[in-house]
C-alpha cells in the first residue's frame, strides 16, 4: 500500500500547455453580418415568418423551427437594454484598473439581443428597459469585426 | 412508473479545495474502490458497462476518454465519456441498462480543478469566437448579467442570494464531505467583492478537487445487490439555445424541459406536492433560486416568503441542498450532478447522519453546466419503485 502524502512540500507537479490555435469561419451569415456592419454602419438580421422572430446578427437557419433563412432584414441603431452587468475582474479573476461595463441590447425591430460594451453612461444610472444607440467606429477604422460596434450608449433625449 | 433501474452503490473521494499528492486517475481510483465496495459489486467481474463524464480541456488532456478505463477496473470493456455534466452519464446508464445492453453500469465524473492553470482562459474559449469572444471579458459578465435578468424579472433582490449562500454554507457544517463549510452572514456576503455586479465573489462556488462513482442496476438485479435500492423514477436532459443572442435570458428554460422530462417518466404532475428533497445547482446563488421555479418547486413569487420562513432548511417543507450545495460543498465541475445525487441517495437511505431530513421518498437532483451553458439534467429518485 502506498501512503498518502502529508507534507504539501514534498507534492510533485509537472507543468503542461496546451497551444491551441484555430481559424473561426464566420459562415455565409456571418460574411453578411459583418461586411453590412463595416460597409454599411448597419446591423443586420433575418426574419423568420414561421416564427415570428428576428435573429440579430443575421443566420442562416432558425434554432426553433429550423426553415431556412436570408440576411434582408435591417434592425436598429436604437434598441432597449435587457440586462447589464458591472465587471471588476479580468478574465482569471484579477482586478481592472477601471471596471467595465456590459449589456444585452434589443436593437428595434429585432428579438434577440447583442452583447456588447456599454459606452458613454453619463450620470444616470443604467436601469433595465432603458433606451440606447449603438456606437460604431469611424468607417475607416472598421475591420469587419463584432469590435467594429464601440458598445451601445444611453440615447439622447 | 418507474425506469426499472435503481442506484445501488455511491462512493467519493476528495471534495476539498485541494487534494494534494493524488493524481486524478488515484481520485478516481479511491471513489470507484468505495461505489463498487457499497455496491458490493468488482468491476472486473459484475459491471458490464462504465460511463465517464468529462471535458478534455479541463483536464488538459486531448481525447481524455482514453486515459479513464485502468482506473476504474474498465480495461478491455465498455467505456464511454460524455462531454457533459455527470447526470448525463446517468441518463446514459439508464438508457444502457434499460435497452438490455447492460445489466450493471457505473457512472464516474471527477474534478481535479487544483491542477488547472487558466480557468479563466478555458472558459473564455467556450465563448462564441467571432460574436463573443473578441470583447474580452471574463464568462462571469454572463453570470452578472443573467443574474440582473432574473432579479429584474421575479423582484427577488440581493438580500435572498445572500440568504442561500448564508444557508448552504451553514448546511455545509453539517456534512463532513463539505469543502467549505461556515457561517457566513448575509452582510458579509452583500459586502463582498463584486465580481461582475450584481454578482459578487461570496455568491459563487469555489471550486475544488473530487470524484463521485454511483453504479447502477436493473430493476432484477437490484435487490439482489442492496436491501435499499434507489430508484431512478425519472431522468431528463435538455440543452437551450448556445447563442447568447437568442437564448431565454432572466429564466432557465432549459432546466423546465429537462425536470418535465423527468417528472413525466416519473408521473409526477405536481411535483411541489411529491418531491421531498432537492439537490440543484448553486453554483451562483441565484442560480437556486431560479432552478427551484424551472423544477416547478416553487413560483417565482413564493420564494422570497420560502427563503425568510424556513421552509427551504433541513427541517423545512422543502429542503434545498441540506447538503450544502456548491457553494458549501465546493464546485466540482462535471461532478456537480453526481455528488447532487449522491446526497439524495444517502438522504433515501436514511444515511445523512446529522444533515439527514425526515421522511425523505422522493428527491430530486439537478445540474447545469455553468457559463456560457444551457445545458441540464435533471434525476427523479425514489425510495419505492414509483
């Protein structure tokens, strides 16, 4: 029989990594999503007639009745805060320098939401229900990326 | 009604925050050594089948479901790995035992969460690449935000998350297993760090190392090999939508459909009127509460009145985690589900020694796998055979 160890000094571990490196293909929908955000400054979706429902960014298939889709249908720049969050930790759970803000917007005319950055706050607190407008990047600065959005921020008015 | 297949044997090993100088395989080893003694079964000659749960990069192996079968007395038989939490290897089982495939299954899920280096880094990658994952930000922003949901929803505040972590730290004492047992109080909770706020550092389960091993019979053979057998009356799985965009935000949806599963192959209708115990997720504080209303134990309006009165202690109406949870036992990842139904399972013994509650004949155990997951499963189990 083999005794356990009682002296944490004496336990041995090997370090290991494991590089992972990997090329996401956006697809057909996300092709379309991402050139109308960069060419265009719109957000994209599709519609699903069967359902009812506008998926935001656009896809190519419905996840509840699974027809088939098309990228035609515009939604915002104006939309309503779902939910939102205040992060003061990075990703391993050290803390920010600054903390940083996240939200679920509902653009309008769409039913799903987009997780993105909230921007700009202002001096009025964030509440559930609020409106707000997405920020985008100059166009010249824009790469076809999810970060081509800067974040959405409380609108005016 | 019942599946005809029962639970009847349970071991573990470890539930501590570190399990030093053991390798996984020998955590594994120690549970299966103590399921199979309880069970009174020997893998090499009684169990027909063994089903592992686990995640390659959690344990930082490529194609790990190689490397589970000499440690559990599996070599040369069955082995199968669900890439999920360890409820799905028993609904695995019981489709096993139930086709005819297997008379005797053992089902094994472990953490050795102590040797992981960049958690953080592991569950960022189960974010959506190109949606989600550009922004950086820690997987708990979904936690915060589902949290801020789900309170803006049912007008719970923070003061009831606070009121399960004080509680399920405090069951905790009374479970010798529990890795982090303690009386914590509310302020304490409501003053701690906030993590992604709402969410805050004492509402989320610290993880830790263990293993749980259950085995599994058919309905014949059970008897034979225990004079208290545990039956699985039901067994339910359901995924949501993986996309953060079109998911049900503020509800568990995906965890309604999976209970609704279990009860209907348990006939139960309502099943607050039958379910004695429950063992759920906690693996953020208000993750109870929300999987209490989606296992149609409470409504969203009741619960405010059930945490403040009592009702969900060990001497309660509904006992919620007597165990502890997670967040008095210790997150054990794809283990979750396994030591839920361990506890239930010593709970229908009458084993619980001094968490034990009264007149326990139908509990229910329930898992989710964490963030960004919609994923749940959920076990119905019983005392007699439904």
């Amino acid at each position: 029989m083999l005794d356990k160890l009682t002296d944490p000094a004496l336990v041995r571990r090997w370090g290991g990594e494991i590089p992972v490196r990997h090329r996401y293909t956006p697809g057909l929908a996300g092709e379309a999503f991402f050139t109308a955000l960069r060419d265009r400054g719109v957000l994209l979706g599709s519609r699903c007639e069967a359902c009812e429902y506008i998926y935001v960014p656009c896809r190519l298939f419905c996840e509840r009745c699974f027809a088939e889709l098309t990228a035609d249908t515009e939604v915002g720049p104006g939309g309503t805060l779902e939910s939102f969050a205040i992060g003061y930790v990075d990703v391993e759970g050290e803390p920010l320098d600054e903390p940083v803000t996240v939200g679920l917007v509902m653009p309008d005319g769409a039913d799903a939401v987009l997780f993105h950055f909230i921007v700009e706050q202002g001096e009025e607190p964030l509440e559930i229900g609020m409106r707000v407008e997405v920020v985008l990047r100059p166009p010249g600065e824009r790469t076809a990326s999810i970060l081509d959005i800067v974040g959405f921020q409380p609108a005016a008015g | 009604m019942t599946s005809g297949v029962a639970i009847v044997g349970v071991g573990h090993s470890g539930f501590s925050p570190i399990v030093a100088g053991l390798s996984y395989k020998e955590l594994m080893f120690e549970a299966a050594q103590r399921a199979y003694d309880d069970a009174g079964v020997h893998p090499r000659r009684d169990v027909d089948s063994f089903v592992c749960c686990s995640e390659d990069f959690l344990e930082g192996t490529s194609i790990f479901d190689e490397y589970v079968p000499d440690q559990l007395g599996a070599v040369q038989r069955p082995v199968q790995t669900v890439s999920g939490d360890g409820l799905f290897g028993v609904a695995t089982a019981v489709m096993l035992i139930r086709s005819g495939v297997a008379r005797v299954v053992a089902v094994e899920a472990h953490s050795k969460a102590s040797d992981i280096g960049s958690l953080g880094g592991i569950e960022l990658f189960a974010m959506d690449p190109v949606l989600n994952r550009p922004l950086g930000v820690s997987p708990l922003a979904v936690a915060g935000l589902e949290m801020n949901a789900y309170l803006e929803r049912t007008g719970l505040t923070e003061e009831h998350c606070a009121m399960v972590v004080a509680k399920n730290r405090r069951n905790a004492l009374d479970n010798p297993r529990a890795a982090y047992p303690a009386d914590v109080g509310e302020r304490q909770v409501a003053e701690s760090s906030p993590l992604f706020w709402p969410l805050k550092e004492l509402e989320v389960a610290r993880r830790a190392d263990g293993c749980v091993v259950l085995v599994l019979a058919s309905g014949e053979l059970a008897p034979e090999l225990t004079e208290a057998p545990v039956w699985v009356l039901g067994c339910g799985w359901s995924s949501g939508s993986a996309s953060l965009e079109s998911r049900t935000w503020g509800e568990a949806d995906f965890v309604r459909r999976a209970a609704d599963m279990a009860y209907g192959q348990a006939g139960i209708d309502d099943p607050s009127e039958v379910v004695d115990l429950a063992e759920v997720d906690d693996t953020f504080a208000f993750k109870e509460l929300e999987h209490l209303e989606a296992l149609r134990l409470a409504q969203a309006g009741e619960i405010a009145e059930m945490l403040e009165s009592g009702e969900v202690e060990t001497d309660g109406e509904l006992p919620v985690n007597a165990s502890g949870g997670s967040l008095g036992q210790g997150h054990l990842f794809e283990a979750g589900g396994l030591a839920r139904t361990m506890e239930c399972v010593e709970q229908l013994r009458g084993e619980a020694g001094q968490r034990q509650v009264e007149a326990v004949d139908v509990a229910v155990a329930q898992s989710w796998r964490g963030v960004p997951t919609t994923s749940a499963a959920v076990v119905v189990l019983g005392t007699g055979e439904g």
